[in-house]
C-alpha cells in the first residue's frame, strides 16, 4: 500500500511539475488541470508500482541521501566533469589515444548504486562503462588513456565509489 | 542586464563550443567505443550550458514582464536537462554493450580485459 502512494505522489509532481502554467491554484495549476493530474497518476501508479519497488527497499526515501547527492552533482561530479571535457577537447584535437578494456571491482552491492556509479564514470574523465558482472558487479571500462595494465578503482574513478555508497547504500 | 547578458553569452559559447568539439571528434576518432567518448561527454556539457542560459534568459524575462509562460519555459528547459544527464549515458553505454557483444573490438587497444573474460 505504501509502495502505491509513494509512486502516486512521485507521478502527481512530475504531472504538476510538467503542466504548470497560469491558473487559480498557487497561479499555476487550474483545478481542471490538478484533477485530471490525480486520475492519471492514479492509474499510472496501478501499472508502475510493481516497477519502481521491486526489491521492496525504502532506503532512497530518506531525504538526507537526496541532500547528499545534490553536494554530489554540484560539487566533484561537475568538476570531473569539467575535467573531462576538457581532457576530451585535447585528444580531440591532438589525436593522442592509447585506449583499452580494463576491469574494475569497486564493490557495491545495490543495483542503483552500480547504475549511478556507471553513469557517472561516463561523464567523467576518460572513461565508458562498456559491460558489467552481473554476479561480482564489476565493471568493465573502456579507459581512453590506459596508464597501467592493472588500474585500482581509485586510478579510474577517484572518490565516487564512497559518495556512491554514502548515497545508494 | 548587462552583468546577466554578458553571463548568458558566455555560457551560450562553451555549449556551442563543446557541442562542437562532440562533433569534431565524432569525425576523428578511429573507432566506436572513442567515438562514443567525444559524443556522450562533450555534448552533455555543452547541453547543460546552453540549457542555462535558456533557464537564466527565462527567468530574467519573468522578472521583467511576470509572466507566466517564461516560468513554463524555465522548467520544461529544466526537465530537459535532468532527462538529458540520466538518458545520454545510459544510451552510451548500451550502444557500447551491443558493440562490444557483437564482436566490435577497440581499435589500437593497449589491453581488453572484457573479451578475456568472455574467453574464459
């Protein structure tokens, strides 16, 4: 029950969030538009319920994890990604390559947590998840600079795997 | 306005520079897992700017005339860059996937520890 309020509430904010224009509730929403938003989340949640809480966990509710990933993006994550923009621009221009498939184990356990960590060393520095582990959760990294043949997940991926952690798990 | 205007074009530059640069190396690099690197990176960031300085325009254009529409305008921009952060990694990641499953290798590769481990 608490699984389908959760998903009701989250699919009513994007609603309103997607619909808000001029009108008679807070000057942005007419009532039209807010009922026909609690309908369509109603039914939205009948079908998505079973999607968003398939491992039963309510860990991601707690508001203080959101606060943390907020610092995350805003804070080292925009910077690597600066970093890697600017790493890009330069092999872009010079041609250096020197790319391969290296295998990291950064040890989380959450599906989340994997999901968020892989997409952020995407976005950052040098690299692209390529394939995961399914069973270890290691992931296999298309690095664009390979340094040493065997890198430590700090070689690859600086601190996100404990912000990760600090956020997911 | 000038101090914001000023902001607003420099924020517009390093997007079209960026989005600029995806393409650029999109054309030089040698194969599709480098390719994928210019592409996903540098228009992420080049998006997120040209993204702000939309948002930055609408809100300053609601505080000139106060109205609504420019509001509207500054948070469907918003969703479009939060949809944007989740969605071109993941897409990146899967066309890698399905490259590299497909038998694709890397070109000038140093080191492929993932096709060892399918070897294996």
């Amino acid at each position: 029950m608490i699984d389908f309020f959760i998903t009701f509430i989250l699919s009513l904010i994007a609603y309103l969030f997607l619909t808000a224009s001029a009108g008679e509730i807070a000057g942005l929403w007419s009532i039209f538009e807010v009922v026909l938003g609690i309908v369509l989340s109603v039914i939205v949640s009948f079908m998505a319920t079973r999607v968003l809480f398939q491992k039963r966990s309510y860990r991601m509710l707690n508001p203080a994890r959101w606060i943390i990933f907020l610092i995350y993006l805003i804070g080292p994550f925009f910077w690597a990604m600066i970093k890697a923009n600017i790493d890009v621009a330069y092999r872009v221009i010079t041609g250096k390559i020197n790319p391969g498939i290296v295998k990291i184990s950064p040890e989380l356990k959450t599906d989340l947590g994997i999901t968020l960590l892989a997409n952020s060393i995407t976005l950052t520095p040098g690299t692209l998840s390529v394939d995961i582990d399914e069973e270890t959760n290691d992931l296999y990294i298309h690095w664009i600079n390979v340094t040493t043949l065997k890198p430590t997940t700090a070689d690859i991926c600086g601190t996100f795997p404990q912000w990760v952690r600090r956020i997911a798990e | 306005m000038g101090i914001l205007l000023i902001v607003l074009y420099i924020f517009l530059t390093i997007g079209i520079i960026f989005n600029c640069l995806g393409s650029i190396g999109l054309l030089r690099f040698p194969d599709v897992y480098t390719r994928l690197h210019a592409s996903t990176k540098n228009t992420t960031f080049g998006s997120i700017f040209t993204c702000l300085a939309v948002i930055i325009f609408s809100f300053y254009q609601l505080h000139l005339t106060q109205d609504s529409k420019f509001l509207v305008l500054a948070l469907h921009t918003f969703i479009a860059l939060v949809c944007l952060l989740v969605t071109n990694p993941t897409g990146a990641h899967a066309i890698s996937r399905a490259a590299h499953r497909s038998g694709v290798m890397p070109k000038q590769a140093v080191i492929d520890q993932l096709k060892e481990a399918k070897l294996k």
